[in-house]
C-alpha cells in the first residue's frame, strides 16, 4: 500500500526506496561506516553493498576506506546527494497525509513497529 504513495515520488528522482533510507540516514546521522547503515536499515552486506556501488556511481554518495583499518569504507553523502535530498520532504508529507492520523498518533504507532521488530531480533538471537 505505501508503494502506491512514495514509488512515483522516488521514480521521479531515481531512487529505490532502500535507497532512499541510506540517503536520509547519512543526511540524518552523517558519514557512517558501511556495517552501521546496514545495522541501521536491517540489511545484510551482501544487499547493502550492490546498493551502495549504484548510489556512488550515480553520484550520490562518496565511499573511502578508512587510513586506520582498511577493512572499514565510510560513506558519506556528496554535494550531488544532497541536492537531491531537497527534494524528499514532498515524499514525507505524501506519506503523512495517506497514513491520515496525528503526528502523535503516528509517533505511538511507529514506537510499537519498533518494539515489534526488537522482539522478532531478541527471539532470533
């Protein structure tokens, strides 16, 4: 159902909706190492990586291995990311508007989603 709300917005700028979360996540949290997006977004490396490479080479995130420990690539969003980030607000409040209940009320909900999924992650071990 959300699909119908955002995929026409994110067409329009090219993006997936994974995608789009890595974007608002280093807009959101700044340079992060590859293993704390894909800790934060609930994606497995063998996902988050693909999906990575696209987005750099479209120009939209940076990718550097880090001098200390070579094993670790921070990505950070380039000024071309950025810009296009302007534009995403306009997919928030879509969202917003379909879903049709207070800000409060969508605060409650999303708390609950996420207590949920903190659950399914503590009886998975």
């Amino acid at each position: 159902m959300f699909n119908r709300v955002y995929r026409p917005l994110l067409d329009e700028l090219g993006l997936t909706y994974p995608q789009y979360l890595c974007l608002v996540v280093l807009t959101d949290e700044g340079a992060q190492p590859v293993g704390a997006i894909g800790e934060r977004l609930k994606l497995e490396s063998s996902t988050l990586t693909p999906m990575l490479k696209r987005l750099e080479k479209a120009g939209l995130i940076s990718r550097a291995r880090a001098v200390t420990d070579e094993r670790v690539v921070t990505v950070d969003l380039t000024a071309s990311g950025r810009k296009l980030l302007e534009k995403v607000p306009p997919i928030n409040i879509a969202i917003a508007d379909a879903i049709g209940e207070t800000e409060e009320q969508r605060e409650k909900i999303r708390q609950a989603i996420l207590a949920i999924r903190d659950r399914l992650e503590a009886k998975a071990g």
